[in-house]
C-alpha cells in the first residue's frame, strides 16, 4: 500500500516514473532491433518486429544505437529527477549534491574507528580535523566543570555540566552554520540567562525530558547531525579534588585553578564512578585512542579516574597518542615540560598508556608570545630525549593554527595523526 502513496498528486514523482518506463520502452527497443538471434532476446526481437518492416534492413543498426542512447538518456535523467524530488524535500540544503553527499558519506562510514579522552576547547578543535577521515568517532568528555554556565545548571538543575558535551557535538555537527552558531549562542543579558549558552539550555531542557542526561546527548546529536558520538565519562555527578605540593587541597575545578599552585595528584569525589558502557565498548573496538589536546588536570585526567575506563585503555590494541598543549596553562601545568605532561598521565593511571607524543615545533610569533606571558602562559618545552625515556615515540611537526592564538591547527593535526595510525598498518 505504501508503494501506490508514490502516485498521489502532488508529489512531484509520477512524471519522472512514466520517463523511466519510458526510457526502458525504447531501451527494449534498441536492444530488438539489435538482435539477431532468435535465441537469445525473443521478446525484444518480437517488440521491435514491426519496426523491421518499416525500416531498410540496412538501417536497424542505425536506429538502434539511436533508440539505446534515447533509452539510457531517458532513465538515467528521470532517476536523477525522482532522487533530486525526494531529496529536495528531505535535504533541500543538499539536494544538488547528494552523489557527494553520500559519496563522502559512505566513505566517512569505513574510516578507522578514533576514540578521542578529554574535554574544553582543544579536543573540539581536534575532532574539526578527525570528522574529514571518518564518522567512526567517539568523544568521551569529562564532567566535572563546576563553572560558569555548565556548573550554574549543573547546581539548579541537577543536571551533569553540559558544557563540554555541547563544544564536543558542535565540532562534530555536519550542519548549517546557523544551528552552529545557535548552539553556541550565549545569553549577554537577561535576569538568570545572561552568561548561559543556548546549546547547554537545550542540553538541561532535553534531559529534563527525556529524563536521561545520555538519551538528550543522542537527540541533540540528531539535530546537529553529529558524525561520531559524544559520551560522557560517567553518569555519575563527580567532583574534581586535587592535592598540591605544599600539602594543601582543593575541592572542584574552579577553585583547583584559581589556587594557582603546583598539582600533585588529582582524584574524584565520590570515587570509583561507574563507566558509561558505551565508552568502555568504543575504546575495546578502537583503532586508536588519542589523549588531549586540553587541560590536563581538569579535562583529561578526570576521564582516567574512572577506573575501567584507564583500564580499558591499558588492555586496548588500539594505537594510543597524546597531543601535548601547545602553551602551558596558569594554574595547571605552569613550567610543565612535554614529558611531564604524559609523566603525570602515567603517575595518575600507574601504567604507561602512550604509545606516540604529537608536539608542535612551530614558534608562536613575539607579540602572542607576550600577550600569553600576561596571563602567565609559556610555550611548552617539546623535551623529545625525555619522551623516548618514557617509552614513547616523540612526533613533532609544526602545528600552529594562524597566528592569533596558539591552538592546535585541526587539519593538520588530523593529517599527523591518520598519518601515524596508516604508517601502522602497513608495518
């Protein structure tokens, strides 16, 4: 019954079904006049029979290479019209290039399967470079920001900071650039709204309905139109706590940074949250599992807390990387070097997770490297000797995006890190 639903008026298919059986008409036509044998094709011999006795014998080869370019004209252009139909309504922003669309679609859909550990801006800005090589990718973010917008809704609404979840689904949204922009649209004014972004009300607004902080990051996925999947670490509500070297402790993210002291070790309150099984699945089946780039004690090692989740890691087959942060950050890493970065991951998981340390050679400009200095933020020390002591292979290319900010550029540290994974396989 759903078939005959393609003939009611209006929708725009009929016509372009009577050109294909059309087309096929003469089709059989061209292929009748063509044979010669009566054993083989006898219904489209008898089809153009009564041409035969119209046309000079010397003239079927003629006419039927006619007949077959008219044929293969007619369906081809009436396929092309009843696909660009359907598609005009369903992907009206695509529908011109829907051959690409579900080209690169398809090719997207057999690339290696990535498993990116982090949160904040630099593993969106990294996953904007991944999404061009697959859509076989999962984010797995931390939840434990309790500021700003994220920990404002967090505390009212009980709901897990859904700040890293929305910059995550953003850089892996493959839509407008309008639905971008409203994602990340942030409220200047407005008794209670001011500071909040649309993408983390819609967040809050969805798991109230839903009910389920995971089944609002599937459906706002689908509004984006996410290539990957983006998880949170765990579903339980956790608070960052750190111990300095003077001895002293802090409780939650912001307060941990704003001490502006060095970080001993960092833990989780309460301890052992349970894995989002998602999470743990993704990094079983990965082909590789990248680590940063981001803040290390406040968005990578919260994700390695969880104990199966580092566990996971440990026993994987997968391909590990670390992205070192191209600065340091105030209040984090102050006077970290490379090595110290992954020294920390390792002190903090027990094992030695890495396999490759991707580090920029690139010098940021005098001018950016002064305005960083005022915020109390250096370049960070690429000490490659101190890598290969830990037992890593050191990678270092220049990996500057422009020169306004020292961000990781994201094609190029996608292009670096397939380059590896290829360079793998075929050892």
């Amino acid at each position: 019954m759903h078939f005959w639903k393609w003939l009611y008026p209006g929708m725009r298919v009929k016509r372009w079904v009577a050109l294909i059986i059309f087309g096929i008409f003469l089709l059989a036509l061209g292929l009748g006049l063509a044979v010669n044998s009566p054993d083989w094709g006898p219904f489209f011999a008898g089809l153009a029979e009564p041409l035969r006795q119209l046309v000079a014998p010397g003239s079927y080869e003629g006419l039927a290479i006619g007949f077959l370019v008219l044929g293969i004209g007619a369906v081809t252009f009436g396929i092309r019209q009843v696909v660009l139909s359907i598609t005009g309504v369903l992907c009206p922003y695509q529908a011109e290039d829907i051959v690409d669309v579900v080209y690169k679609t398809r090719q997207l859909n057999r690339g290696p399967k990535i498993v990116v550990i982090g949160g904040g801006t630099g593993l969106s800005t990294m996953l904007r470079g991944l999404k061009e090589y697959t859509t076989n990718i999962t984010a797995i973010v931390t939840t434990t920001d309790d500021g700003g917008s994220s920990g404002r809704l967090s505390q009212e609404l009980g709901v897990l900071p859904p700040g890293d979840i929305r910059n995550n689904l953003v850089a892996l949204a493959d839509t407008e650039p309008l639905m971008e922009k409203l994602f990340q649209y942030r409220f200047s004014q407005g008794n209670g709204l001011a500071g909040h972004s649309f993408g983390n009300l819609f967040l809050a607004a969805m798991t109230d309905i839903t009910g389920d902080f995971q089944e609002a990051i599937k459906l706002s996925s689908r509004v984006l139109a996410v290539r990957g999947l983006v998880l949170p670490s765990t579903l339980n509500r956790v608070v960052l706590e750190a111990e300095f070297a003077d001895g002293s402790k802090a409780s939650g993210e912001c307060s941990i940074v704003e001490q502006r002291k060095k970080i001993s070790r960092v833990s989780l309150s309460p301890k052992n949250p349970k894995p989002t099984d998602l999470a743990v699945s993704a990094i079983d089946e990965a082909d590789i599992i990248i680590l940063g780039p981001g803040s290390l004690y406040t968005s990578i090692l919260p994700n390695l807390l969880v104990k199966e989740i580092a566990s996971a890691i440990a026993q994987a087959s997968a391909l590990k990387i670390y992205v070192c942060n191209i600065m340091t950050q105030p209040g984090e890493t102050d006077g970290y070097t490379a090595s110290d970065h992954v020294r920390a991951v390792f002190d903090h998981v027990g094992l030695p997770i890495v396999d490759y340390v991707i580090m920029n050679s690139e010098p940021v400009t005098v001018e950016l490297a002064k305005r960083y200095a005022k915020e109390g933020s250096y370049a960070v020390e690429v000490d490659a000797a101190q890598i290969r002591s830990l037992g890593c292979i050191p990678v270092v290319h220049p990996l500057l995006d422009g020169q306004c900010l020292a961000h990781h550029a994201p094609d190029r540290l996608a292009s670096i890190i397939m380059n590896i994974l290829f360079a793998t396989w075929g050892a």
